[in-house]
C-alpha cells in the first residue's frame, strides 16, 4: 500500500492538469480564444472576448468543474462505502431519480413557468431516491441489500421515464429538453447554474476530513469500530453527502455516467487506494476529466457530455470487469 506522505506533488499536477483543462475550455469554440485572448477577455480589456467569456464560456466551465468534482468525489465515496470498485453514484438510483424528475416536469408542462423547476424537480427526484436509500441505511440494511435497492430504484425510475416518453406526445422544444437531461450535457449553462451547484463546495469541504475514515472502514466494519470509528455515523455521513452531491450535479447537467467509476478507480491505480489522498485529488481529477470531456464533445461537433463519458467509461468498465476476473 503507498503511504499518504508525499501527496504535494500529485495535488500539484492534479492543479496544472486542471488549470490547463480550464484554459482549453475556455478557449474552445465557434470563436477561439488564445491564453492571451482569455485574459484580455476576463480582465474586459477586450469586449468581444469577455461577451463570449463571462455570458457563455466561464459559466459553463463552471458548472463542468463542480459536477465534475462532485461525481467523481461521489463515486470514491461509493467505492469505499460498498469496498468495491466498481460501485458509482448512479448504482442507488440518485441519478435516474433526478432525470426522472426533470422529465416528468417537461413532459408536463411545468417548465415553462419558472427557469427553476426543471432543476428543482431533478432535485426532488433525486432526493426522494436518496431518501429511499438512506431510510434504508437506517434500519441498519447490508451493503448488498443497499445495492439490491439500488437496482431495483434504477429500474423502477427507468421505467417511469420510459412511460412518460412512450405515453405522451411532446413538442420538438420539449422533445429536446428530455434529450438533454437523459444524455447530459452543459450547454447553455448560466450563472444561475453554477450558484444553484455551489453547495457542492461545501459538500466537499465536508467530505474531505473523512479520508481518515474511509482508510480505516477499508479493513472492515469490525476493525474500524475498534480503532475508534464510529462505523455507523460515518457511514451514513459518506451516503448523505454522496448522494446529495450527485443529486446536484445531475440537477444542472443532467444524467452524466461514468465519472465516477472513471476518475476514482484510475488515481487509486496511480497514486494507491490512501483516501486522505484520493478524496482532494477525485475532487480535482473529476473537474478536469469533465472538462477535457466537455472540449472533446465540442471540438467533435457538439457531441453531448454524457455520450462522450459514458464512450470513455463503457470500453474501462468492461475492461474492468476482466482485470476482476
């Protein structure tokens, strides 16, 4: 096992990678932007460049790093409450909850009264998903009797969805609203989007000191209780902060897969399984793998967020299933 000493230089190049995702992204477009472009446009030295900057570009690199860091943070979190590698935010039915949500209040005609009730719809549904779930964990259930929840939501709400699209017929408009919260996507990203993910922050600033936690709960329920870790309070915490993070996350960009099985699973293989470590460099990776998703998805003609992750997760998912026999 590699030990948590030594963790300045990943954060270090976990920060470059970042920086210069962000700089990509806000450099990529139907008008390109040079660094020194960026910068005149950010300091308003340059009108054009900062229209094109802080209207369009800044809010949505934005919104790319906060579910970013949210699903991959959601996703260690996961793996390290189910100890198994191959668990991610969407295995307990939050995010099929909130593109449940957002879909029900499209096809309903909710959303043309308020910019605010898709999201908040999306949220409701994934809170009552999440709800589902922890009044489980209450009651003291299993791990696997929590993943048999999981799937069982995941159906339930898939199936919910599929009523709406196969029962009712929509506008083009409403049509391609249900596209853009079922596949993910960050286009047309606001100000008011990033301020309605900004608990995120603090979701994380939360999680952070419970690498310690999720390091000694890796040895066993037994083992952490006996070195002083109440097991069950942190469990829970771990859940609530999870699913509430991915509940957010989806609530802005939608159904986003595989970046949290991605991002956690590929710096435990680089920097070893440390939490303490993992949970701020997930939080950085996950920004950055969404960001260079996003400038891929825009750079192949608009191809949406959620297609260019899941491209990338499916093909390391199956090849994850191989490596585990």
């Amino acid at each position: 096992m590699k030990s948590d000493t030594g963790s300045t230089g990943p954060l270090l190049a976990a920060v470059g990678v970042l920086l210069v995702a962000l700089l990509g992204s806000l450099g990529v477009g139907d008008m390109a932007l040079s660094p020194k472009m960026i910068w005149a446009g950010l300091t308003y030295q340059d009108d054009m460049a900062a229209v094109v900057l802080w209207n369009i570009r800044l809010p949505r690199a934005l919104v790319a790093v906060e579910i970013g860091a949210a699903l991959a943070a959601s996703g260690l979190v996961m793996q390290a409450f189910f100890r198994n590698s191959l668990a991610s935010p969407g295995l307990l039915g939050v995010s099929a909850g909130g593109s449940a949500g957002a879909v029900v209040a499209i096809a309903a005609g909710w959303a043309t009264t308020s910019f605010f009730v898709v999201p908040t719809a999306a949220i409701v549904g994934a809170m009552l998903a999440t709800v589902a779930v922890i009044g489980l964990a209450k009651r003291g259930a299993s791990t696997e009797r929590l993943l048999l929840a999981g799937i069982a939501l995941n159906a339930l709400l898939g199936a919910i969805t599929s009523y709406v699209l196969s029962n009712f017929t929509l506008s083009y408009e409403r049509n391609a609203q249900i596209i853009f919260w079922l596949l993910g996507g960050l286009e047309d990203r606001t100000w008011e989007h990033v301020t309605m993910a900004a608990p995120i922050v603090v979701g994380a600033a939360l999680l952070w000191p419970l690498g310690r936690a999720m390091d000694l709960l890796s040895l066993g329920g037994d083992e952490a209780q006996s070195l002083g870790v109440d097991v069950r309070s942190v469990r829970r915490r771990m859940l609530v902060l999870a699913t509430v993070m991915t509940a957010l996350a989806t609530a802005v960009a939608g159904t986003v897969a595989f970046v949290g099985l991605v991002v956690p699973h590929l710096l435990r293989l680089a920097f070893g399984p440390g939490h303490r470590r993992l949970v701020p460099l997930s939080l950085i990776g996950g920004a950055a793998f969404v960001l260079i998703c996003d400038v891929i998805g825009r750079s192949a003609g608009n191809v949406r967020l959620g297609i260019v992750t899941s491209l990338v997760g499916g093909p390391f998912f199956l090849w994850m299933l191989r490596r585990a026999g």
